[in-house]
C-alpha cells in the first residue's frame, strides 16, 4: 500500500516540531558553563589580551588590580547529575557537578590536588569567580559563567 | 510490575538495570539487601547512629541519581559503599572544624605515641567467639580518633591501597602510613588490654 | 628500631613493597628479634580485624527507612519526559503538529521561568577548603553580581595586610 505524499510530508512535520520540541535547552539536562582564566596586575601588558570591559569593570571595582587579561577561555558541557572536568591551565583543573536545585559543586584542583569546594545555586547572569594571589604582587582569577 | 517476591528472587545485577530503567520496587529491594552493610559501613566511621542512618540514606537517594553511571566495573554493593564512604568523609571533615579535640587525640596526631606502646606478643583474641571478638573490635575502633579510624576501615575492610586511601582522605601516601601504623598499633594494644581486664 | 624500618615493616605486610625492596626488609629484619615480633603483631592484627569487621544492623524497620528514602528521591526528582514519539505517531490527526508546537512553546517558557529565579537564598553557598595548606573566604557582591572565593595559602605571613586584596567597603557590609 504505498502512502500519499501528503501523509509523508505531515508526518516529517511532525517528526521536526519534535526534534525541535526536544532540541530546546530542557534545565534539566546540560549546563553549558564558561570558565575564564585572567590574570590580574598592576603593570600594563603589550603581551597579553585584556578582558572585555564590562568584565574588567565589574572586577576593578571589587579587587585592587588596575589590569586584567585573559589567558585561557574553556567552555564545557555538564549534564545533569554528572561531573564534568574543565582545565583551565596545566596547573588548574575544575571538576564541575551538577546538582538538583539546579545547584553546582565546584572543586578547584590545583597541581592535582584538591584545594577547594564550592557548592552553590546557579543563579543565570551571576558570576562565581575563584581567586588567589599569584607571583610579584598579581592574582588570578577564574570567572566562571552560566552560558546556557 | 514484578511483586516484592519476584524482585527478591533476582540477582544484583537484574535488579540494577530495572533500577537503571526506573523501577523503584527493584531499588527498593537492593535497598533492603544490602542497608545493614551501607549502615554498618558509615557507622564505622561517623560512630554515631543517627548520622550513620542519615549518611546511609543520603547515599541510596544518591545512588538512585547516579545509578546510570554505574556501569558494573565493580560490584553494586561495593559502588554503592564507596558513595557512602565519600559522604562520610565530607561529613567528618565538616565535623572535624568544630569537634574539640581531646588531649590523647591530639598525642595521637604529633606522632611517636605508637613507639611507646608495647609488642602485643599473643593474639589478644584468641579462644574468643566471633560475637565477642566483633564486639571488642567495635569497642576499640570507638576509641580511635577519627582519621586513625577512618584510614583503619578503609585499608582494613574496604582493602584500598595506600594511594587510594591518601586521595580519599586527601592527605600524603606518608601521613596514611604514620596514622595506619599508629591506629593497627593502638588496635593490638586496646585488644590486649580488654582481654587482660577480663582475666584479671 | 627507626620509625622508616617499622614503617617499611608494616608496607611489606601490606604488599605495598616492590619485589627488591621486600627482600631488603626480610633480610634486615632477619636478625632482629624486635622487628619479627612487630611484624607478627601488624599480620596478626591485620587478620583479626579482617575477619572480624564488626556486623551491624539499620536501627529502623525496613518499611520506614525505604519511606525516607523513597520521600527523598520524589523530592529531588521531577516528572520524567515520557518518550513521546510511540504516543504522538498514533495519533494521525491534526492535533499532532499542534501537541507538538505546543510542546516546544512550554518547554521555552519553562526554560525562561526555571532560568529567572527569584529565590532569594540563591545567594548562599556552602565553601570548604580542601587542603590544610589552602583556606578561603568567600562573600558575595550584590552590585556586581559576583560570588567571590578567594584562596590564600597558609603561610607565617597569612595575617599580613599585604596578603589580601584591598576589597570596596560596599561589599564587606
């Protein structure tokens, strides 16, 4: 019994409007997350690339660093319920969880060993931002962002 | 649906991926198989019985989220051990900020304590029923403090390895070996000293 | 006997001695009638608590510890998506196309709502230092939306002024 091209074609819309309805960003799947790494100091730098100004605002109005510059960019994917390890340099690794809520723990690993926990409530368009100081009086920063 | 009886006839492994595809009954039935083992495993470590029982509830509720993630590289029960273990590690470490120490703890810590005990040259236990020498054992670990328990059970009945127990623990390979050393030292002398009390 | 001998001594009962360094141990300990007799007492200690590890019981009936448990898991969970597609392919009519747009319209709208949240707790954050040469402090600044954890090692200079950031007097209030 061959099918009239009509009922083809419905059925194919039908099959898109699903894909579409499941290719949606359900919150309860993946949480796409961005971590920056910067460097912060008190001496200009030609060598490095500054952070975006609306960053580099919100952080020279909380620290005492007058420059700010991005090192490393990584984005990640973390599914629900799962951990997901995002490293940021050859020194520094975060290891990601998400957790009902939707809530994050977030572990910092530095030189392969665990040195922090975390666990918060994601809250979209706020930044949780890890810091320390580093060599010859400048810091570190890893700003890390709910993209999606 | 299979009924409580059915489950009860199945395998560890049945009952898993039933889980995995949903079905709370199946995970009810690991739950009864094996909560005494979970329990008995967090109360070795926290000593106490309503942070056992909490800890122990957390890890099934914990279980029941991850249960995908197991892949059966290992059996259940011991999958399942390890999240209860890693929660009440979390839980002592919390703890440990606020517990107030007690002078023989803080000797256990600076180290040197075990050189002064003496070689226990018999077996402290021998000619016991195992009641009696589970009981004595129980007893004895309560006198451990907490990281000398914790790296106890975890070498003793959980069989890790050194390397494993220090990332655990998150401390050095060194500092699991000074507080094993210290704790089975403490253990011969405690098991000693309960059986000379009984003969005297 | 040297604290490295007594602790070689209980690695070697452990297996954790390569090949070479476990035959150094039996021949030092060869003539040493102290180290035997230690050696004894870490073997003997070690089988006694293997083979006894202390047998405990849930202090709960069965019923009311599954109860908590089970309580516990429908709190954290939601409804599950149910596989549609057996159902809506059964369904030839009309309505599907518009189930379906309907669906993708909730699941935006749920996005959106789950994604704004007013909670107003959702600033709290639980923050524990996970090594003895490391703490933190962390606080929040509600007028750059950021939630701080600063790490500082522990070192003989810690309580210098010199050591933490200078931070805005907003934000410490």
């Amino acid at each position: 019994m061959s099918r009239s091209p009509f009922r083809c074609a419905f059925q194919c819309a039908v099959v898109l409007l699903l894909a579409l309805a499941f290719a949606c960003p359900v919150h309860a799947a993946n949480l796409k997350m961005e971590a920056k790494l910067i460097w912060g100091s008190n001496e200009p730098s030609k060598d490095h690339k500054p952070i975006d100004a609306a960053l580099a605002e919100k952080l020279a109005a909380t620290f005492k660093w007058k420059y700010y510059y991005i090192i490393n960019t990584v984005v990640g994917d973390i599914p629900s319920r799962e951990t997901r390890k995002l490293k940021v340099s050859d020194q520094c690794t975060l290891e990601i969880t998400e957790l009902e809520g939707p809530k994050i723990e977030l572990k910092v690993i530095g030189k392969g060993v665990p040195v922090n926990k975390t666990v918060k409530q994601i809250v979209k368009g706020e930044s949780i931002t890890i810091g320390g100081d580093a060599e010859n009086k400048c810091a570190w920063f890893i700003v890390l962002t709910q993209l999606e | 649906m299979a009924t409580q009886q059915e489950h009860a006839a199945l395998g560890d492994e049945k009952l898993v991926r039933l889980a995995q595809r949903g079905d709370m009954r199946a995970f009810e039935e690991l739950v009864a198989r094996h909560r005494d083992k979970i329990y008995a495993r967090a109360f070795s470590m926290v000593r106490n019985e309503d942070d056992a029982v909490d800890l122990s509830q957390e890890a099934w509720v914990k279980a029941w989220q991850r249960l995908k993630q197991f892949q059966g590289e290992s059996s259940f029960v011991t999958w399942m051990t390890r999240i209860v273990i890693n929660l009440c590690l979390d839980h002592l470490r919390k703890a440990k900020r606020h517990r107030a120490e007690s002078i023989e703890m803080m000797d256990e810590e600076s180290g040197g304590v075990e050189r002064q005990m003496p070689v226990v040259q018999i077996n402290p236990t021998e000619g016991l029923e195992r009641g009696e020498i589970r009981q004595r054992i129980d007893k004895a670990l309560g006198q451990l403090s907490y990281e000398h328990r914790t790296v106890l059970v975890l070498h003793e009945f959980e069989q890790l390895e050194y390397k494993e127990i220090a990332k655990r623990m998150q401390c050095s390979i060194g500092t699991v070996m000074s507080r094993l050393f210290y704790a089975r030292r403490r253990m011969a002398n405690l098991l000693a000293s309960f059986k000379r009390d009984e003969l005297s | 006997m040297k604290p490295e001998l007594e602790l070689k001594l209980q690695a070697y009962v452990d297996g954790e001695l390569s090949a070479r360094e476990a035959r150094d141990v039996e021949t030092a300990i060869a003539n040493d009638a102290e180290a035997q007799g230690l050696l004894r007492e870490l073997q003997t200690t070690t089988a006694v608590l293997r083979q006894n590890e202390p047998q405990l019981a849930v202090p709960e009936s069965r019923e009311f510890y599954w109860s908590k448990i089970e309580r516990a898991i429908e709190q954290t969970e939601r409804e599950p998506v149910r596989p549609l597609v057996a159902f809506w392919f059964s369904l030839r009519r009309v309505l599907v196309p518009a189930a379906g747009l309907a669906l993708v319209l909730f699941l935006a709208i749920a996005s959106f709502k789950v994604n704004t949240t007013s909670d107003p707790l959702s600033h709290l954050a639980e923050v524990e230092s996970l090594s003895e040469h490391v703490s933190s402090f962390s606080f929040r600044s509600h007028s750059h939306n950021m939630f701080v954890v600063w790490l500082h090692e522990n070192t003989e200079q810690q309580a210098s002024a010199d050591m933490e950031p200078e931070f805005d007097d907003e934000i410490l209030q």
